[in-house]
C-alpha cells in the first residue's frame, strides 16, 4: 500500500513538472524531470524504500521552489543558473547513492 501511495504521489509530481511553464522547458527543467524518473524507476525496482524516496522527493520539492524563485524576474543570471546547476548535482548523487545503498534489497 505504501509503495502505491508513493508511486502516485511520484506520478502527480512528476506530471507538475511536465504542467510548468514550457517556456522554462530546458535544461534545469528537463534535469529535473530525468531525476524524477530515477527516484520513480527505483521505487519501481525496490532500489528505494518509501522513506528513502521521501527524502528525495522533499529534495526536488526544494528545488523546484528554488527554480520557481530564481525564474520570478524572468531572468536567470549566470550566478543563478550555477548554484541551481551545483542543486542538482547534489541531488543527482543522492539519488544514485540511495540507489546502491543495498537498504532496500
């Protein structure tokens, strides 16, 4: 049961980024999307536990917040893009090391 909660939740998240503004639709949001699908893909496989998923997707709320505040002017400065590029970087390899941490198998 928790793990169907968890894909919904997973599936209405991943469809808001999809929703967003497409005039955004590039690299940060098609990121964003790719690490979506990683977190759905090892909920899928049991790679994730429904804790360890949680964590991850408060991860992504937070950066999409973020993306949402820097995008308020209508510009990205070069400082901006970089700091939401280091975000995601950090996110990428939590994503990766929840993955292999051998918690869920």
């Amino acid at each position: 049961m928790k793990k169907l909660c968890v894909m919904v939740a997973l599936g209405i998240v991943t469809s808001s980024f999809l929703c967003l503004n497409t005039a955004l639709a590039g690299q940060i949001t098609d990121r964003q999307i790719n690490q979506q699908k990683k977190i759905h893909q090892g909920v899928v496989s049991g790679e994730l536990t429904a804790r360890e998923a949680a964590v991850l997707e408060r991860e992504q709320r937070h950066l999409q917040r973020y993306k949402q505040e820097i995008w308020s002017d209508g510009e990205l400065s070069p400082g901006e893009k970089a700091r939401m590029h280091n975000q995601q970087d950090k996110a990428s390899t939590h994503i990766y090391k929840k993955k292999h941490n051998d918690i869920a198998r």
